[in-house]
C-alpha cells in the first residue's frame, strides 16, 4: 500500500513535462548563445536583454504557450559553443536558438544545430561565408560584411576624402572578413590601402602603428572588437597618426572609449548595420523600443538590442501561430513577414534578412550616438 | 627607412626590457630549482592590478610628466614589488614546497605549476577584478583602466629624427637598472652566493650550511619583485590589465629566457631586448603577421648552434 502510494507520487512528480520537442504543453524554451562574460560581452549583453524584454512582454499577455529563455555563456570561444549546443539540444530541449552571437563561434556551432534541426536567428553575427553554406535552419536579423564594407568604404571615400587608407584586422573570422569587405570596397573606389594584423592577445601593437604613421593615411579601418579597438586607437594618437579612425560593429561599445581615453578617441567613428536610435529618428517603433528597454534594465539600448529584440519576435511570432515544434517553428520563418524594431523581420532563402542598412556611430565625449546612414552621415 | 629601422629599435627595446623583467623570474627559478614556473604570469598579474590600484588611489587631476611621472612610477613598482614578491612566495608555498617535500618529480611540479596559472587567472577573472576595480560580477573578463589616463606621453628627445616618449625612456632605463642592482646583488650579497649555489648542486650547498628553504622562498620572493617591477612598467606603457595579461608575455618572457640562456640573469636581459628588437625588425620587413614566426625561427636557430641559448651559462656558473 505503502509502495504503490510512493510510486504513485513519484509518476506524478515526474508526469509534468512530456510533449514533443520543447517542453511540456505550455512552455517552450528558446535558448540564447553569446559571449555574456567574456572580454567582448558589451556586444552580447544588450541582444540577450533586448530578446529578454520582447518574451517578457509577450509571456505578460497570458499566451496559452509561454516562452522560457535559456543562455547560455559561451564566451566566444567556438568550442565552448559547440558543446553548449550540444546539451541545450539534448538536455534542455530548446526549440530554436537566438545566436550565436559571433561569427567564429557560428562556424563551429551552426552544423550542430543543423543536425539538431534547431532553427535559429542570430542578432548579430555578421561574417559573409554564413549566409553561403547551404545550411537550412541558420537566419540572421543584421546585415552582413559585404553590406557593412561597402558601406563603410562609400562613408570614408565620401566623406574622409580618402586616398590613402591603413586597415587591420586581428585575423578573427569576423575581423579579417570585414576588413577584405572594406579593403575590396575601398580598391573599388580607387583607394590606394595598406593592411597589417594586430595580435589580440598581445597589447603592444607598435609595429603596426610604426606602419600606419609612416604610410600616412588619410583613414584607418580597424577590422575587429572593442577591446583590441581602444588599444590600437590609443597607441596610434600617442604617437602622432591623428587620421580618422574607423571601425566596424565590433567596436560599437563604450569600452572602445575607455580603452582608449576619451582624449585619445576623437576623430573615431563606427559603423554597424545595427539600429541604436533612442530618439526614434528613423521610426517611431524604435523609440518605443529604447523607452521599454530603459524602464526594464535602466540603461539606453546598445549595439544589436534592437536586432535581439527582432530576433526574440521572430521566433515569438512562430509560436503565436501555434507552431511549437522546431520544423514548424522553422517553416513559419521562412514566410514571416512583420514589422520590426530595427528593419523589417523577412528572411531570403539564404535565411539572409530581406532589408537593412548600415549606420555610422561617432564618437562624441563618452558616448557614441547615431550620426546617420553610412550613405547619407555627414561628418562636418 | 633609417628613421624606420631607428624608431622601431627604440619600441623593441622598450618592450624587450618588460619581457627581460618577467624573464628574470622564469630564469631564476629554473636555474634554481628546475622547474618552468608557469605561474609567473600570474604573478606578472598581480602586479599589474596592484599598480593600477595605487593610481586609482593617487588619481591625479591630469596627466603626469616629469619628477611627478616618475614618482607615480616608483610608488607603483614598490607596491607591486611587494604584491607580486609576496604572489610568488604564497605560489611557492602552496603549489611548489609540498611537492618539493615529497620528493615529487619534475613533472608533478609542471603539472602543479600549470594548475596555478589556470587556477590564478580565473579566480582573478572572477572575483579579484571585479572587487578591486569595482566592476559587475559579470565584467572580469573586460580589460581594465585607470579612472583617469596618468601619463602625459610626449619625446624627451630625438635621435636622427625620431622622437623617444618619456615612457618608453623610463621603462628601458628602469628595467636596465633592476637587472644591474638584481645582478650585483647574486654576485656579491650571501644571499645571492646562496642562490648560486643552490643552482649548481643543492646536496653540496646543505652540507656547505646553506637553508635550502630559505634560498628558495627568497628566489621566488626576487623573481616575482623583478615582475612587479615590469608589472608597473606595463601599466606605465598601456594603462591598462586584463585577466589574461600574463598569458602571451609569459610565453615571450620564457622564450627570452631560454634564447639568452635559462638559468643565466645576464641571459634573461640579452634574451628579452633581442626578442624585443627581433619582433619589432620581422615586422618591419614581413608585416606583423610574420613577427612571432620570425621571432621563434630565430630562437631554434640559436638553440641549434647554440643550446645552452646566446650566454649560455648558468646561474651557478656567474662570475665573482
């Protein structure tokens, strides 16, 4: 009598999650894979809290399946990612994944999650090779490389005026791509370029600053994060190369700023195909966004929040039309076609986003605000 | 190209002098006690954080030049002489003396060396930094500044046209003082006979009245000065630690060492400068891509010809 009554409790206990892929009946989890404590977190943290604040405002409206979101720290490095991914589908049973949040880590972790069959939506992994590798299940809500070069090419041209332009890169999947992207750009337009490598792992880059000051640029494009960022820029003013300073969507964060001293990081721009517009310059949607953000995490939106929160929405959208499992989570993707807080959540066959532009960022005191697209901004 | 060729001497000897500092501790303790310390770099860590604390507790209203520059800089090497000397004595009695006393192999000791510098890094990542410097939970990874940027950088003076800053100055002049005080100190204080000749052969140097003990906590207590010295000098040149600091310079460092000869300290400064220029001349010619190749072709080339390294001599084996 006893037994049965213990084995009785135990299968209730126990009975509570079955169903299909994703959890029990009424919740599914959504995984998030980013560098949350690594050296370059300042460009994963905002995604996570943008994506956080798009479930918990879609979990407040009582849904008859509500989201659980799972992160999950892989701190960039792409081994750390795999395995990550490998017991978030095993163990946790995520239903789709927002991320990787890097391109390198993508490389590794993108064909586990193909295996796995986990569609997922990265806010900000940018490298160009993504997006051609067949894989069925991989999205992005940003803008690639090519864009963004291209971009920050016609921006330095224009506006730069520049014939002469240093690029380095510290050779990450990510750094290298784009600094080719701009270089290839730049070529294009008739620029005579010079490129040199940094080691991110050292902090003494004299011998490429010994290169660009004696070539004399009328630019410099780092390819690569901000914490590497701020230290090249630092070590270039303390030895005389006051050129513009330009950098990609790596470097959108205010510890380029802090690396480098604030005295030292004028003259310094960013580029991103990310939206940070507080003021809600470009849509009214975007300030909406940036007050929601401000009053959960009391902090203004940063780099890729808004892409996060697009992201988040995606899948979100999925689920509100009763799609609960990954395939059916994957197959609404491929049609989904709404309004987002940064461009308009569509995705090509590619899994590549329909729209999208490239902003530039300029350095002003300690902060580094929207100065405009990167084909119209202009820096006088 | 001759202002090229003369203003990246000037930046490889100033770096050169950092890997000489840190070489020294690797170079000690192995001409001592044979063992890599692969922890030094850690040590090397803590001397950068003690550093950067007493410039937040200094905070100066502007950047420093000059006598003000220089005094920031002593009181940043004596403080982090003091932590990094006293990290490496802790080092050594925690992951080194237990081994020592059981008769462990070299290996265990290797393997215990490597646990430490694991061990140290991530608890620095995770609990020091964020206490000390005032950072979330979450930001130990991040790389550390001062609240304010302490130095004035500007060209004391020039050769053929290229300007030498004032920090680059004060780390070549400081570290070339240390290794002169660190090698007068081995050749003439009973100490440093000690040391010497605990090196050369430590069964004869008991029976000789020597406290093995003592030598060694006292090698460890100097190696770990000499890398808060070049602790100091780092914040000085970049303003800046992360936890991951010691890592690459470790590996530089000990390369250094064994290129001048490990075991031999006038070897740990011809290493570190040659490594430094060899860096900074490979770059100059094949882009920065090639410095490291460039640089460690050139020190199997040495070990080849040469495999006790450029002076060769050992620690035991010093003049006086």
């Amino acid at each position: 009598m006893a037994l049965s009554a213990v084995l009785a409790l135990s299968a209730a206990a126990c009975g509570g999650d079955d169903g299909g892929s994703g959890g029990d009946g009424n919740s599914v989890t959504i995984g998030f894979l980013g560098d949350l404590t690594g050296e370059n977190s300042g460009i994963v943290i905002p995604p996570k809290q943008g994506a956080q604040l798009a479930i918990d405002e879609y979990n407040a409206t009582n849904p008859k399946v509500k989201i659980v979101l799972k992160t999950y720290d892989s701190q960039g490095q792409p081994d750390q990612a795999t395995s990550l991914v490998q017991s978030a589908i095993k163990s946790d049973n995520i239903v789709g994944l927002i991320g990787p949040a890097f391109s390198g880590e993508s490389q590794q972790a993108v064909p586990v999650l193909e295996e796995g069959k986990i569609p997922n939506i990265s806010a900000s992994a940018t490298n160009v090779t993504l997006g051609e590798k067949g894989w069925k299940y991989w999205h992005r809500v940003v803008g690639n490389d090519s864009m963004q070069g291209t971009g920050v090419a016609e921006f330095l041209v224009r506006e730069a005026k520049a014939k002469k332009v240093f690029v380095a890169h510290d050779n990450e999947d990510y750094s290298k791509g784009l600094a080719d992207y701009v270089t290839k750009g730049l070529k294009e337009k008739g620029v005579t370029v010079e490129q040199d490598v940094v080691d991110p792992r050292a902090s003494d880059y004299s011998s490429t600053v010994n290169k660009a000051k004696a070539f004399k640029p009328d630019a410099i494009f780092y390819g690569g994060y901000y914490a590497q960022g701020g230290r090249l820029l630092k070590q270039l003013r303390e030895n005389g190369v006051d050129a513009l300073f330009a950098s990609g969507d790596g470097s959108l964060d205010k510890g380029l700023i802090e690396g480098a001293g604030e005295k030292n990081a004028v003259n310094t721009v960013v580029s991103c195909p990310c939206l940070i517009d507080p003021t809600g310059e470009s849509s009214p949607a975007s300030k909406k966004f940036a007050e929601a953000y401000k009053a959960k995490y009391n902090s203004e939106p940063a780099i890729y929040a808004a892409e996060g929160y697009d992201a988040a929405t995606a899948f979100i959208e999925a689920i509100k039309a009763g799609n609960t499992t990954t395939e059916a989570i994957n197959e609404f993707l491929k049609t989904i076609d709404v309004p987002g807080v940064s461009k308009q959540i569509k995705f090509d066959d590619k899994g590549e986003p329909a729209g999208g532009d490239v902003y530039i960022y300029r350095v002003e005191g300690k902060e580094l605000p929207l100065l405009g697209k990167a084909s119209e901004a202009k820096l006088q | 190209m001759l202002d090229n060729l003369l203003i990246n001497t000037v930046d490889g000897l100033s770096l050169g002098a950092i890997y000489a500092l840190v070489a020294l501790g690797y170079t000690m303790v192995y001409g001592v006690l044979r063992l890599i310390n692969f922890a030094h770099s850690e040590i090397f860590l803590i001397g950068t954080c003690a550093s950067l604390v007493v410039v937040n507790a200094v905070a100066p209203s502007a950047p420093l030049s000059g006598v003000a520059l220089l005094g920031i800089v002593l009181l940043m090497a004596a403080v982090a002489m003091v932590a990094s000397g006293a990290g490496a004595m802790a080092l050594e009695f925690v992951a080194y003396r237990p081994l020592r006393k059981h008769g462990a192999s070299r290996l265990a000791a290797l393997i215990s060396a490597i646990g430490a510098s694991l061990f140290l890094q991530q608890f620095f990542a995770l609990f020091v930094i964020p206490w000390l410097f005032d950072k979330p939970k979450e930001g130990g990874r991040l790389p550390v500044q001062p609240e304010q940027h302490f130095v004035d950088r500007h060209d004391v003076f020039s050769i053929g046209g290229v300007g030498v800053a004032n920090d680059k100055l004060i780390v070549f002049i400081a570290a070339i003082l240390m290794m002169v005080v660190l090698d007068q100190f081995v050749n003439r204080t009973k100490l440093g006979r000690g040391i010497r000749s605990t090196a050369q052969d430590p069964e004869t140097a008991v029976l000789m009245g020597v406290n093995i003990d003592r030598i060694v906590t006292a090698t460890f207590a100097i190696g770990g000065a000499m890398a808060g010295v070049a602790a100091a000098l780092y914040v000085l040149r970049f303003e800046e630690t992360f936890f991951m600091v010691g890592f690459l310079l470790g590996i530089k460092a000990f390369t250094a060492a064994v290129l001048g000869g490990i075991g031999n300290i006038r070897g740990a400064l011809t290493g570190g400068f040659v490594l430094g220029l060899l860096e900074m001349y490979g770059s100059m010619v094949f882009g920065s891509a090639w410095k490291d190749v460039v640089a460690f072709v050139i020190l199997i080339l040495v070990l080849m010809f040469r495999p006790t390294g450029i002076l060769g001599e050992s620690l035991q084996q010093a003049r006086a």
